[in-house]
C-alpha cells in the first residue's frame, strides 16, 4: 500500500504544478513567451495570504471555511492585478521586439521581485510560518493515511480545471483567447481585442498562481520570498512535459511529474539529484519530443 | 577588411600584461583584486559574446562552463600540491581546465544546437544547472561546502593576459572570412546553409570556442578567490555574464569589453547601497531591455565598418 | 544526348496527409534556362526546397551531376554547385554588401579556423583574393560603390540584385531564383531578364526559375514546366505551354479553354 500513499501525495503534489503550469502555458500560447516572473506570482500570493488571513480571521474567526475561501479571493484578485500590471508595464511595451528581448526582461521582472521582496523594508529573507486557514486533520482510510491538505489541494484543483475548461470553451473570452493562440494576426483583423485577451490570460494565469502559492504555504514549513522557485520551475517542466500552449497538456504535465518526483523522492539515491530530475527531463523532452506529450510541432515555412 | 595587424596588438598586450605583472606588487591588493575580477569578467563575456552575439545562439549556462573549468583546474592544483615554479604549472591547469570545458560545451551543443530561441535558452539553462548539481553532489571537489585552500597562482599579468588572447581569438575569428560564416548563421540560418555554410557545424564550434574561454576564465577565478561553491556558478551567474554581452551590443567586441568592467566595478561604486545593488541591477536589466536592447554601446544602424 | 544536370524522378513530398509536390518527373540540362510556373500553392518552392536539400523527398530520386541527393546537407549540395535566391528575400543583414559574398565565397576558400588564428602569408593572400574576387562581381553587378553599406539599407531592387550576385559567387553549376521579379516596376522586369540572359551566358550555368510574371517567364525562359495542386500538368516551349488547354483551365478556368 505504500505505493498507493505515495501515489496520494504524489496526485497532492501534482495538482499544485498543474495549477502553476496553467499559466505558464495559456501566456505562451496567446504570446508564445515564457513568462519567467510567474513564479514570483506564487510566491506573492502566498504573502498575500499571510498578510490577509489574519485580518480575515478576526471578521470570520479562526480557521473558517468562509475565511479560507475570502484569503483565496483576496490572493487571487491581488495576483491578477500585479500579473495584468507587469504584462502592461514591461511585456507589452516589447510586443514587437524579438523574443530574446521579452525573454530577458522577464527575468529581470522575476529577479526584480525576488530581490525586492528579500530586501528587510518588504517581506525580508527570513522564512516566516504560514497560518493556519483550515484545521488540519490526518484521516485514516484503509490502510492509507490522507491530509486534509491534499484533499483540499485536490478538491480545488478539480474545481478550478473545470472552470477554466468552461472558460476556455464556452465563453467568448474563452474563444477569443484561443483565437488569439492560433494566429494573433487574423484574430485582431477579425475585431477580437488582442490587448484585452492578453491581459485577462496574464491575469487568470496568476490568479491561479496565487491559489496554487497558497495550497503551496499550507503544506510547507514556512514561506520565503524565494519559495516560487523551484515549485515554478518544476511546473514549467510539466508544462513543457504536457505540451507548451496546450492546457490539458498542462494538467497531465504536472500530474505527472508530481508523481514521478514522489516516487523518486522515496527513494533515497535519486532524492539529492531531486533538481537535475526536473532539468533532465526537460532537456530530455526538448530535445526528442519539443511538442511535448500532447502538443503540435510547428514547421518553419522556408 | 581582416583585422589589421592584429598580431602586433596581441604580442603588444602580451608585453603589457608580463610588465604589470612585475609591479603588481606595488598596487593595493584590494584595487588588484577588482582589476583580476574584470580581466575573468573580460574573459567571459568576450567568449560568450561569440555564441550569443555573433551568432545569435542564446545561452543561458556560461556559468556551467566555466564551473568545469574552474573545478577542475582547481581539483589538479590541490592534487599536485605546492608546485616550485608556478608559472610553468598554471597555463598548464588553466589549459586543462579549458578542453575539459570545451568538451563538455561539445557534449552539451551537439544535441541542443538544433534548437532554437526560447528553447536553447532553457535547455543550456538545464544543462547549466546539471552541472552545478553534479558539481553539488562531488564529493572530491567538496560538494555543496565547497572546495578551499585553493593556492593563489592567478595574478593581474595572467589575467590581463588572457583577458587580451581571449579578444584576440575571438576577435580575429570573427574578422575573417571563415569568421563571417558566424555572422550569417546569426543572420539567417536557411541562407547560411544554402550559401555553403554548415550550420550546424558553425554553431558547434562557436559553442565550443566560447566553453573553453569560460573554462579558462573559470581556472583564473578558482586560483584568485581560492575557494569554489557550486552556489557561485548557477544560473543567476549566467544571467550576469548575459547581460554583459546585452549591455555590450551583442555581438560588438568592443562594447561587450566596456559593458564588463562597467558591470564589474558598478558593485564597488554602489558600495553605499548594498543593500538596494540587487534591486538595481534588476531595474538595469528591465530598463535597458525596454529602452535600448541594442545596448549602451552599440552604434546606429545606418553605417557600420566592415570589421 | 549528354546526361541531365539535374535529373527527378518521381520525387513526392508529403507533408502529414497533404502532398505537396506528386511525382514530378523532368530534367534540366547543362546551361538550359527553364522556368517553373504554376498557380498559388501549386509546390513550385516546395519543389525547391526538395532540390537545394531543405526537405527531403518522401519518395522518388533526385540527381545532382549524376549523384543522388538523398541525405545531403543543403550546404554540401551548395558545394556540389547548386544556388538558390528565396522568395522572401534572405540576405545577410547586418554584414555589409561586401562581407555577404565573401561570406558566399567562404565555399571555396581553403582557410578555416586555424588559419584565421594564425594569419599567416597565404592566409593573407588568400583573404585578399576572396576580397578581390567579390569586388569584381560587385562591379559587374553595379553594386561596388555599396560594398560597405549594411546589406538591409539597400534599396528593394538592389538587395534582390545582391542575392543573385550572392548565390553567383558560390560558384554554381545550377541556379534556381524564386521570384526574382517579385516587386519590380516593368522597367526593372526587363533589366532582371537582361540580367538573367547575362548570367547565363557569362557563367555557364544552368537557371531554374519560378516566376509568376509571365512576360518574363515566356520573355528568357527555353522550356517551361507548369505545376498544378502538386503535379506536373505540362511542359514544352513557351509557345506550345501558352496553347497548352490544361495550363489555360489550371490559369483561367475550364471555361476559358473552349475559347
């Protein structure tokens, strides 16, 4: 059974890259660049929620669902705002630079926050303890031993995939971002209003971002401001993993690789080279199968 | 135009760097030591520049490089121990420290030269990063507490040396008509290829060129600190040498030369700030991005030499 | 009758359930001039592609000067003696006039790596004699008083002019241009024939041409070949493609060929 208990944690685990790995591939599917400071959003989103949960506490009282679920709101409504801010302040302004160029500045934005928010005036780089939004239980089922932490990362997970699928296909935001995905050209010619479908991505990316920090914090020890890091990083392997710009590539990506990183977490060789596994496989994949898993290969017109 | 007399200048910087070299004495060891870090800065923006800015290739994982070279350069010295006539052993370690590097830069180009743009980034961002976990996990280059007491054979006469054959090589590649294949690749790689020029072999080498520059740069730095962590070699380090070469003009030796020690010494000035020269620099990276990515250096379109 | 310079057979491309180019079978003989036309996506610069070793065939041959092309690199069979300009004009931007045709001539230059290292006396006459070369073309082309200028600052019709000149200095045995009347005023249509006539003449090489414009086409070409959605549906002279009932229909439309 122990490979059921890990598959659970791994499924946890998973869920919160999938969540991560949403953004990274709806913003390159709409502007084919990888928003490197999407991690950073995480991280935000999760102080967002250390600042907000005890205020939010005193009108609800402590570790209420009601409660959990404004701290969710909040973080999530700040993180799109800031994500919607950067994508009009320093992507948009270089819509029509060569790719390197947005790609540089994106690691200057992420750096910019990390920086910042390590600097002692804003969060300092001390790691501080996350509080507690829900009480925590440990149920037994069977012989397997399940957190109320997964459980809830999961249930959340579902909930918001299935959402965003209504989004993404049913509304005519959905549509209009899928048309700016497909040729960004035609979709303008057409009336959609490329500007505005960019922006809503960037700031549904980092919504989900947010949550994704928060169900992050309540499983970790502590949060610090370099905490987005190696979680963002991971879930951008799944998103390349799943097919860049293709979102149920996304899930199945971090699925997947929060399974395998569980099950090679176990074992104890593997675990030390727990940061190559994720580089590993992305090289891998870039260099035998770009398109990822469910992804489309281009083909450059000559 | 072939670089004109560029065999007078290398031989003329050689001679520089052996005559700084008999007073260095003289200076203050502090100011010697910022001049050591910008000819290793000099060294690696200048090799990096070749993959990058000449042709157009966009590494992400210098720092990997030159943590091969430097580890091993290091690992050599520390093996050997105290040797009488240093200034026989070190070009040797340096130059070991290089191939090992250039070999890795092969194993790494070879299979992710075939890609483009965003994807090359990150793929040599990955390797870059493999490297320094690999490093991390060694134990006999010290892992992750790092390896110490390496002997201080690096001095200015070595490092402004081989800062000047580094942009020499470079530079004299480039100026050649072998050398303007790079150029094209960078331009256009569909032309390149049907205009005889194999692209794919042109990247490898330019790769492969600037990974045991790095190497190099990497022997300097271990045997000038005298101590290496696999911390220092990740992939914010690589980022710092990227922006050198950005800042420089990608692809304008000269620049990228200004754009170096303009970096190297910005901490010393910001000394004040210290606690701000983070945000700085990354406000530097945003702004220079968003007003002027052909770089502080680099002239206006309109006329340019044919050197 | 001596052997064909380039010789297909049969040669397919398919790209995922769509067939670009189908069988197409012909041949082009040492210093013939032979146009390739066809309506809008009938694969003329897939067929191209095929040639100059960007794709390879799904099926069929291709030979080259008696050797097959399958698995070669486009510069090797740059070397081999095939040149090519591109639709799209593709020059080198931000290398000079001078520097993107000694950048073509580096083919037949013996100096590499090392030597560029090393600069010794015969890389030094070397590097002189590719310079004197390329001006030499320049000239004859009328480009030499731009030979510092960055190659994207010339005017449309002179970088179209350069591309040529470009893929001359190569050395070719065979010359394919993709719409080198692309953009031009008439006046400049009948300097690229001349031009195109000159090239032929001077350098002894073969041309394949793809062109849209039809006075230029039947104006040099000496057999022409029509594609349509893939396949070859036609070749012969200009007089006899210009009567062609199959060429006029793919052109004009079923109706037009009763007339």
């Amino acid at each position: 059974m122990h490979f059921l208990q890990q598959a659970i944690n791994g499924l946890g685990l998973g869920a919160i890259y999938a969540l991560i790995a949403l953004g990274y591939t709806m913003v390159y599917g709409v502007l084919r660049f990888i928003n490197f400071a999407h991690s950073d959003v995480l991280m935000l989103g999760a102080f967002t929620g250390l600042y907000a949960a005890p205020r939010i506490g005193k009108l609800c009282g402590p570790e209420s669902v009601t409660g959990a679920i404004l701290v969710f709101i909040v973080a999530a409504a700040v993180c799109a705002a800031i994500g919607m801010t950067i994508e009009r302040l320093a992507y948009r302004p270089l819509r029509n630079r060569p790719k390197l160029t947005v790609l540089i500045t994106a690691i200057g934005v992420s750096l910019l926050i990390e920086f910042t928010g390590q600097n002692e005036k804003f969060f300092g780089s001390a790691p501080q303890a996350f509080p507690k939004l829900l009480p925590e239980k440990s149920m037994q089922m069977g012989s397997l031993l399940v957190s109320s932490n997964d459980v809830l990362t999961i249930a959340v997970t579902i909930i918001l995939l299935i959402a965003m699928w209504f989004i993404v296909q049913k509304t005519r935001m959905g549509t209009a971002m899928r048309a700016v995905s497909f040729n960004q050209q035609a979709a303008a010619l057409m009336g959609v209003p490329v500007d505005r479908v960019i922006s809503f991505t960037f700031g549904l990316g980092s919504a989900l971002a947010a949550i994704a920090g928060i169900l992050y914090s309540m499983k970790a020890p502590s949060i610090e401001p370099l905490m987005g890091v190696q979680p963002g990083l991971r879930a951008f392997v799944a998103a390349v993993l799943g097919g860049i710009g293709n979102l149920p590539g996304a899930v199945l990506g971090g699925v997947l690789l929060g399974l395998l990183e569980t099950f090679a977490g176990g074992n104890e060789y593997l675990s030390t080279y727990r940061d190559a596994i994720a580089f590993g496989i992305l090289i891998l994949i870039l260099l035998f199968k770009p398109a990822g898993l469910l992804g489309r290969a281009t083909i450059e017109k000559v | 135009m072939p670089l004109p007399g560029a065999k007078r200048w290398l031989l003329l910087g050689i001679a520089l760097a052996v005559l700084v070299s008999c007073f260095s004495a003289q200076f203050n060891r502090y100011y010697l030591g910022v001049a050591v870090d910008v000819g290793i800065a000099i060294i690696l923006a200048t090799s990096l520049n070749l993959i990058n800015g000449h042709t157009g290739q966009f590494s992400l994982g210098h720092a990997g490089f030159m943590a091969v070279g430097g580890y091993f350069s290091a690992w050599i010295s520390l093996k050997i121990g105290p040797v009488d006539h240093a200034s026989w052993y070190f070009p040797l370690s340096l130059l070991a420290g290089g191939l090992v590097a250039s070999l890795v830069g092969l194993m790494v180009g070879v299979p992710s030269l075939r890609l483009k743009g965003d994807y090359l980034a990150i793929v040599t961002l990955g390797f870059g990063e493999i490297i320094r976990v690999v490093v991390q996990n060694t134990e006999a280059v010290g892992a992750a507490s790092g390896l110490k007491d390496i002997p201080k054979y690096t001095t200015l006469g070595w490092a402004f040396g081989l800062a000047v054959v580094t942009v020499y090589v470079i530079s004299s590649l480039v100026n050649s008509t072998y050398g303007r294949g790079f150029i094209a690749v960078h331009d256009d790689e569909i032309a390149a290829e049907s205009n005889g020029i194999d692209t794919t072999r042109t990247k490898v080498t330019a790769f492969v060129t600037g990974a045991f520059f790095a190497g190099i740069a990497g022997g300097l730095y271990a045997h000038h600190k005298q101590f290496l962590s696999p911390t220092g070699f990740d992939w914010v380090k690589s980022i710092d040498i990227v922006v050198m070469v950005i800042l420089g003009g990608m692809g304008r030796t000269a620049g990228v030369i200004a754009a170096a020690v303009l970096l190297t010494l910005m901490p010393e000035f910001l000394r004040d700030f210290a606690e701000y020269r983070m945000i700085i620099y990354a406000l530097l990276i945003i702004l220079l991005m968003l007003l002027r990515p052909a770089g502080l250096f680099s002239i206006p379109l309109k006329r340019r030499p044919t050197t | 009758m001596s052997a064909p310079l380039l010789d297909l057979q049969q040669a397919t491309i398919k790209f995922g359930g769509l067939t670009a180019v189908s069988e197409l079978t012909t041949s082009i003989g040492e210093g013939e001039l032979v146009g390739l036309i066809g309506p809008n996506g009938a694969g003329k610069t897939t067929a191209f592609n095929m040639i100059t070793g960007v794709y390879q065939p799904t099926s069929g041959h291709i030979r080259f000067a008696g050797k097959c092309t399958r698995g070669i690199k486009p510069s090797k069979l740059a070397a081999l003696g095939i040149a090519r300009t591109f639709q799209n004009i593709r020059l080198f931007g931000s290398l000079s006039v001078l520097d993107n045709i000694r950048v073509a001539a580096r083919l037949h230059n013996k100096h590499g790596y090392t030597s560029a290292l090393w600069r010794g006396k015969s890389w030094k006459s070397a590097e002189a004699e590719t310079e004197k070369h390329a001006l030499e073309l320049l000239e004859i082309f009328d480009l030499a008083k731009d030979r510092d200028e960055m190659a994207k600052s010339l005017p449309y019709g002179d970088q179209r002019r350069l591309e040529i000149v470009r893929a001359l200095a190569t050395r070719p045995k065979l010359l394919l241009l993709d719409e080198p009347a692309a953009g031009m005023n008439p006046s400049e249509k009948d300097d690229l024939m001349k031009l195109i006539r000159f090239i032929k003449e001077r350098y002894n090489l073969a041309v394949l041409l793809v062109e849209h414009d039809m006075k230029v086409v039947m104006g040099i070409c000496e057999r022409i070949a029509v594609l349509e959605y893939g396949r070859m549906i036609a070749e012969g002279t200009p007089k006899e493609i210009q009567r062609h009932p199959k060429v006029i229909e793919a052109y004009l439309g079923a109706a037009a060929v009763v007339s």
